[in-house]
C-alpha cells in the first residue's frame, strides 16, 4: 500500500478520486492500492520544556538546547493549553497507515511551510519508510496525474525543509524572549509581543505615521495658460512653481501685457511601454487593495480557494515570471477565456497571435511559477473570488499582449521671459493597454496640435493655482506590502543599500498574517485604506525603535540567509547561531542590562 499525505482533507479528497480511493474511513480514503490521509495544518508544533518557567529576569533569555515536538496545541474554556483531541487523533491514523505503507507521497502544499508540516509530522509518528514528494503548482486533474506521475526524491527539498525549520525556531527563540523581556521591563501589566518581522513592520507604520503627522505643508502656486492651435485647445504650466505672492503676480501681469506664446523648443519622442509582469502572491495583493481595499489576508485566502477549486495555480509564490514549458501551455488558456464574459474580446483578439515573452525567464521562477488561471473555466464564483480571478486572467492578458506604442510631445514656450511646457501623449497602438482600457488620468494624455519652433499662439485664458505640498501618505496595505518586500530600500547607509535592494522582510505567503497580526493584537487600526498605529502601537515603538530587533537590514538579512539554507549557501546551524547571539543581545538591550553571555 501507499500512503498520500495531503495538507487538508478537501486537497486529499480531489489526490484520491484521481488514484481510485473511493472509501471512505474514519481519517482518510482507501482504494485501488492507496490510503490518502491529511493535516488540518499544523498537526505537530515545537516546544522547548525550559518555556515553562515563571516569567522573571533571571530566567531570560530562554535558550533550550534542543526542540522538541508535540500534537498542536488548542485553548480550552479553563484558558489553558493543552494537545488538540482532534489533532492527536489525526495524527494516530497518519501513523498506523504509514506503518502498513510500503513508502509514503508528500502531497503537501508545494513550499517551505508546506514542506515544514510534512516533516514534523514524519518525525514525530516516527516515520522509517520512504517518502516521495509531490510537486505541482495547480490542482487541476492533469496537473494532479503528470505530478504523481513524475514524483522527486524527498531529499531534493532537504534545504527547504532546513530553512522552514530555522525560521520556526528562530521565530519561537526571538518572540519568546523579546515578549517577555518587554513585558517585564514594561511593568508586566500588559503582555506586549514582539516578533522578527512583526516589529519592523510595526517601525514602517509608525515612521510613516510620524512623517505625515509631523509634516508642515507649504503653499506653493502653479500659473497656467490655455491657448488654441489649429482648432486644438491646450494647456501649458509655467516651469517654475511660486512660493512667493509677489512674484507671481508680476510674473502673471508680464505674461498678460504679452498675450502670447513662442515655441522655442519641441521635442517628439516615440516610446514603447512593455507590459507589466505576471502577478505573484505580493503584487496581486497590491492590486486588489489598490483597487477594491481587499485586504492581504483575504486576497490569500481568496486565491487559496480558488486554488482549491482547481481555477487558479498555486497563490504562494513569489516569482513573476514563467519558463518556456509553461509558456506554450498559455495559447490554450487564452482560447478558453473567450467563454469570460468579461474578456471576450481581448481574449479573441490574442488567439492565434504572437504572444509577447516579456514574463518568460526560468532562471526568475522560483519554487513556483507566477500565478496563472488554469484550463479550467470560472464558474458561480462570488463577488470576491470573482474580483481575484478577474485580476490574474487580466494580467495573464496583458503580460502576452504588444507593447504600448506612444509618441511623447514635449513643447516649451516662452512669454515675455516666463517659461511654459506642455507635454502630450499620442497612443499609437494600445497593445497591453486594451486589456482593462483603463483611461489615463493626468495632463500628459492630452492630445497637443503640431508645433514648429517659432510658432507664435494666441494666450486664451491665464489663471494661477493654489496649491500644497503633501506629505508621504499614511502606508496602506499595498504600500505596506511594497514596502516589507523592498525593506533594503528604508536602509541609508550606501554600502547596504545595493545588497539590500532586492532583500524583503517575510515571504509572500506570509507578509499577509503579520499585517494580520498587528491588527489582531491591536498595535494598530483600519481607516478607511489608510494603517493607522494606535496609542499601545505608538507605545510599543517608542520603546523598541532604537533595538536589535527593529532594524530592517538584520530581518532583511536573515530572510536572505533563508533563501541560502534552501539553496545550500548557508548551513542551518551557522543561521542558528546567529540567531540565538542576536537573542542574547536583544533581551540584554530590552531589560536594560548589560550582555553578560
């Protein structure tokens, strides 16, 4: 017999429809030589005995040799913890039908955390037969068969494995000491949490908060004109913005006395707009708050039931591009969004077309390929899911769409000394632009007449407009969200900054739970779009600002020396050990004491 593992019971229903387990028992599904079991997620957790002691100074920090594992844990009506019933259950069935397998297919979610849950649970059943992996990025039937069909060796994610274990116990050893040492040194009256990336996420909230609260606007005018050319009316600004009343006006009544505009320089300039890349986990996240105020965690939780529902590949992946072999699939996947009300069109006008490679690079494609809708054709979707979907097939769209072709006019005019500029833009073909034809919303869209150095134009109308200067928005989930995935961008210090630069805080899959987390332990509030730190947020950094454990370039460094522990750069250990010095150092800072280990 072979045992299949899946991650939730629903991913386990659809494994053993395909491999003929129909029966149904008490745990999981037998049948045609399979028994195909799951999770409920994290079935097994770690703990370390010496977290059991009283919260005092002199028992941090907490550093255990060894960790250890148990049945995941639940809260009862007492408040205490103690192993969830329905998990140890789960996991006796796990055990006896590994122990009457002959080997045992990881059908994990296909990722660190994935792989994670996987390998606890085989070492705390004590699991001794052999274990393939099964890796696909949709669910779909076809992709469910060519996967089972071309099962890895477990030992190719060894270092995934390594990876999601030293990020689990870095985060238990930095959370469970910082929590304690700031809560201690707070007086104790409040449980006051910290975390490896919660924290430094909480500092960019509270920055930009501070920014924009603090910020002292000035007032500044902008003098504008508008004159007529061969039928076409246009505007034109003056190139320099006023801060002085005085200046302006006599700038104004120059420019009235004269009555008119000589062009003395045009410059024309065809320009070509590749479309945008394929959407990964963090840039749909980005989208669909930008447009609909969807938060994070419910554009992962969304694009994870549409995953579910075999529509969407798998949503936790943080690359944007694609390889050839998945690139040939996309012909057919246009073709099917013809039945999509919503694409009809744009779709049809893509079939049987080049399509652009702008999104195909296998050397950009991480564990996963970018998100794309599969062959299977959205149905009775809600308005949510619809929204989701609707984005990624959009963006599948106009990721293999032509260039935007556009001719760029910029024009500068003088009036008795006061120089103006006008800048137009002509759309020459649409190309990806069509897909969502979106209207352009700013003075460079205007359409301006033909121009000749020389031409002299008649002013129609000149008018000054007031104006503010305007502070940083406060972050919103989108720009928080851009933010921890570009967290080298906030480091200063020049000889950082270019290995930073690509370095994020957290992953893809979880830059949506902490933004939870922070609003979960009220550390800060929703108004309207805007992420807004409230008193015990403001609170929390004030007192952690200047501390280990704030800094963006040590979080930004840990996840790039994740990355490495995948890749084999970078042992477990050696990121142990920083991490447990980092420990040390940061209870110290916290309980104001000086480092005595």
């Amino acid at each position: 017999m072979v045992t299949i593992i899946a991650e939730k019971p629903s991913v386990g229903r659809d494994l053993a429809r395909i491999v003929g387990a129909q029966v149904r028992c008490e745990g999981y599904m037998a049948g045609n030589g399979y028994a195909v079991t799951w999770a409920f997620g994290h079935l097994v957790e770690i703990f370390a005995p010496e977290s059991d002691v009283p919260w005092m100074i002199d028992t941090l920090p907490i550093l255990p040799e060894n960790f250890y594992l148990r049945v995941g844990q639940s809260e009862g009506k007492d408040g205490r913890k103690a192993d969830d019933s329905g998990y140890a259950h789960q996991l006796s069935v796990i055990r006896k039908l590994i122990d009457e397998s002959d080997y045992v297919i990881n059908a994990g979610d296909a990722g660190r955390e994935g792989e994670l849950i996987q390998r606890y649970i085989y070492a705390y059943v004590g699991c001794s037969k052999p274990v393939k992996r099964l890796w696909i990025s949709s669910l779909t039937d076809n992709a469910i068969r060519e996967g089972l069909a071309a099962l890895m060796p477990s030992s190719d994610f060894d270092g995934l494995y390594y990876a999601g274990k030293a990020r689990n116990e870095a985060d238990w050893l930095v959370g469970i000491n910082a929590t304690r040492a700031l809560t201690i040194a707070s007086g104790g009256r409040k449980l006051l949490s910290l975390g490896r990336v919660q924290t430094p996420t909480l500092g960019m909230v509270c920055r930009r908060f501070y920014e924009n609260r603090d910020f002292v606007p000035q007032t500044f005018w902008n003098l504008k004109v508008a004159a007529r050319k061969d039928g076409t009316v246009f505007t034109a600004t003056a190139k320099e913005r006023y801060y002085d009343c005085e200046k302006l006006n006599t700038d104004m009544q120059k420019v009235a006395a004269c009555g008119k505009l000589v062009v003395t320089k045009m410059e024309k300039k065809a320009k070509s707009l590749q479309p945008p890349y394929l959407h990964d986990l963090t840039s749909l996240q980005k989208e669909a708050n930008r447009k609909y105020n969807i938060s994070a965690q419910e554009c992962l939780d969304t694009a994870q039931a549409l995953y579910e529902k075999k529509l969407l590949t798998y949503p936790r992946t943080g690359s944007r591009f694609i390889p050839d072999d998945v690139f040939a699939k996309l012909p057919a996947l246009i073709e099917l969004q013809q039945a999509n009300a919503r694409f009809r069109d744009q779709a049809r006008n893509l079939v049987g077309v080049k399509l652009n490679r702008h999104s195909v690079d296998k050397t950009k494609v991480t564990d996963h390929h970018a998100l794309l809708p599969t062959e299977i054709l959205a149905t009775a979707l809600n308005e949510r899911e619809q929204k989701i979907y609707d984005l990624v097939v959009a963006r599948m769209l106009e990721a293999v769409s032509p260039k935007c072709d556009m001719l760029s006019t910029s024009v500068e005019f003088d009036s008795d000394g006061v120089c103006f500029c006008s800048k137009g833009n002509v759309v020459l073909n649409p190309g990806w632009k069509a897909i969502l034809r979106e209207k352009e919303n700013d003075e460079e869209a205007q359409t301006l007449p033909e121009f000749a150095k020389g031409d002299v134009i008649k002013i129609l109308k000149i008018k000054p407009f007031e104006g503010k200067t305007k502070p940083k928005p406060l972050h919103t989930e989108a720009s928080l969200l851009e933010a921890m995935e570009h967290a080298g961008k906030e480091v200063d210090e020049e000889s950082l900054k270019e290995a930073l630069k690509d370095v994020g805080i957290g992953t893809p899959a979880t830059r949506a739970s902490e933004i939870e987390t922070l609003l979960r332990r009220g550390y800060m509030v929703k108004q309207g779009k805007s992420l807004v730190p409230t008193e015990l947020g403001l609170n929390i950094y004030e007192k952690v600002k200047n501390s280990y454990i704030s800094d963006v370039r040590l979080t930004a460094k840990w996840e790039q020396a994740l990355a490495d522990i995948v890749d084999g750069k970078t042992s477990p250990l050696a990121f142990d050990r920083s991490i447990r010095r980092f420990t040390v150092a940061l209870t110290d800072e916290l309980l104001g004491r000086s480092s005595s280990h």
